[in-house]
C-alpha cells in the first residue's frame, strides 16, 4: 500500500510504499482509508510542534478520517497518539474509538468538517453549561474551525454571535454563516480593544482559537467594558494559531465573574467525545452547515504540503485517484 510517511520533522511527508499495517488488539480492525483531512492538528503532529507528539519516527500523518470495513460499512474514525495515522491507504482503526455513519454520506464532507467542528461542538456541549439565548464572540473566526463554530454557536441556540478575526474576505462572509455581528482583529491594538468592547462585552462565552496577543489584548477589553462584572464570562480555549502563551493580569480573576475552561485532547474523556460524534455526523450529512472541502490525491502529498494554508477550504487527503 502506499502512505504520506515523514521521515524528519523539518520536511514534508513523501508518498512512500510501505507494508499494510496489522491489527493487534481484538477491537482492531483494518480499514480502507476513503478520505482523511488535512487539519492544523495534523500539520503540528508530521512537524513534531504537537503536545502529545514523541521523537517517534517514521510516522504516517492524520488523527481522523472516513474509513470502509471487509464489509463495506463506513466509519467515521479517531485515531489513538500513533505512528500509524489516516493518510494512507489502510490503517488500522479501534472500533471503540469510531461510529457508523451512512455509505451515502459523502466521506470527503465529513473528513472536512468533523475536526473542525468537533472542537466548538464538544466545547459548548461537554465542557460548561450552554443554555439557549447566549451571546458568544469567537476569536479566530475567518478560520475553517472558527467559521464551524459559529455555524454550532447558532444552530445550538446562541441568541448572538460576534466572529472576530484578521482576514476581512472571510469576516465579509461570516453573516451569511450566522454571525450577528464582526469584529477586524487588524490594525492599532488600542482601536481592536475598543472594537471588541464595543461589539462584544455583553457576552458570556468566548470561544477562542488565538490565545496569544490577542487573549492579552481582548480579555482586560471585555471585562473592562463589561456593563455587569459580576454577570458570568466563560473563556472557551481551544486553540493557539497566535501563541501557545498569554499573560493575563491577576485582577482580571478577582475583578468580575470570570473563567478560563480548556476543551482539547486530554480534557474530555474518549467516551464522551465519541457520545457527541453521531450527533455532529448526521447534522453535516444533512447539510445543516457550510463545508468547502478541497480534495486531493495521497499521490500528491509533498506538493499539498508545501501550500499555504487557504482559510476557506479544508484540504481532504483522499487515496483513491481523483
């Protein structure tokens, strides 16, 4: 069979032959792999930046995917931290760690949308209470993983949803998604702060995929401008596209009703990630939100690497000829 294989962490991954990998534990079984996506997460594991990455090399890349069992039953798929990921033409899969989905639903949508989507379905779901009629900001919203959260901010039943973010083709694009109202991360410091003030400092959840420098700069804005410091804020942190560090002042804790909730690998159990995963399949196979993947070959995968990252589509590893 044939997979993307890193051999070093400073280079892409190249298409390589290699022997079909081996179920080993009676839950195992091995899966033709129909499509895997190309996912932030997944770039971070092939480079070695991940926090569950080791030294461990070689290694095929790719957490998740839409797999075909022997009896061509389609399963969406979350791969355990392994060598052995989904950009292949086989892997192996833990069935525990899977559900069924229909051989009708186009495994190349799903591929695309359910990493990105699981973050902020999970998140909003498993992670703190979200009852009907809260006002959500999302930070890093242009982003394909923040475009889906303000998708399932809404459909879960946010009243009102602010998407921030620096690329202002995709804020333009972000009303017809859901989002009540934008915010340009862009520019002055001083004028971002007072942009997120003025448009979201009533909210009560933040889903954030920045941290870094905009966390510094967007958390004192809030609570600043908050017109009810004791009313409850909950930072939803799930991502770190601008910094894996923010320093935040202590008085930001003691001066209102405020929280810092990571939602990640490690934060949520296996079992309730995979109790949310039927749901968040079946709402993609009906359409409920916008997905622009952009399938490529497995053949092509050094060359797909080297692309910059289009914010609006999701790349899709596919291993069958397109």
């Amino acid at each position: 069979m044939h997979a993307a294989v890193v051999s070093a962490f400073d280079r892409p991954p190249g298409y390589r032959r290699m022997e079909p990998p081996q179920p080993r534990g009676r839950h195992e079984v091995l899966v033709d792999v129909l499509a895997a996506g190309l996912h932030p997460r997944v770039r971070s594991q092939a480079d070695g930046s991940h926090y569950t990455s080791t030294a461990e090399l070689p290694l095929v890349p790719g957490i998740d995917g839409v797999g075909r069992l022997p009896d061509g039953r389609h399963l969406y798929f979350v791969l355990p931290d392994t060598t052995m990921g989904a950009m292949a033409e086989q892997t192996v899969i833990d069935l525990r760690r899977s559900v069924e989905v229909p051989a009708d639903l186009d495994p190349i949508v799903l591929a695309a949308a359910m990493n990105p989507g699981m973050s902020s379905w999970v998140g909003l779901r498993q992670r703190l209470e979200f009852p009907r009629g809260q006002r959500v900001l999302v930070m890093g919203a242009t982003g394909n993983a923040g475009r889906m959260a303000v998708q399932i901010a809404t459909f879960l039943g946010a009243r009102h949803v602010v998407g921030a973010g620096r690329d202002r083709a995709m804020l333009a694009l972000l009303p017809g998604l859901g989002a009540g109202s934008t915010v340009d991360l862009t520019g002055d410091a001083e004028q971002v702060a007072t942009r997120l003030a003025e448009a979201a400092a009533d909210v009560d959840v933040v889903i954030d995929y920045l941290w870094g420098a905009p966390a510094e700069l967007a958390i004192p804005a809030l609570l600043t401008a908050r017109p009810d410091r004791s009313r409850s804020l909950t930072w939803l942190q799930i991502g770190s596209v601008a910094g894996p560090t923010a320093a935040l002042p202590s008085v930001a804790f003691r001066s209102a009703n405020f929280q810092v909730v990571g939602s990640g690998q490690g934060s949520v159990s296996t079992d309730r990630i995979l109790a949310e995963l039927p749901k968040l399949a079946a709402r993609i196979g009906q359409g409920t939100f916008t997905v622009n993947p952009t399938p490529v070959a497995l053949a092509d995968i050094e060359d797909v690497w080297a692309r910059p990252a289009d914010p609006g589509q999701r790349i899709v590893v596919v291993p069958d000829p397109l």
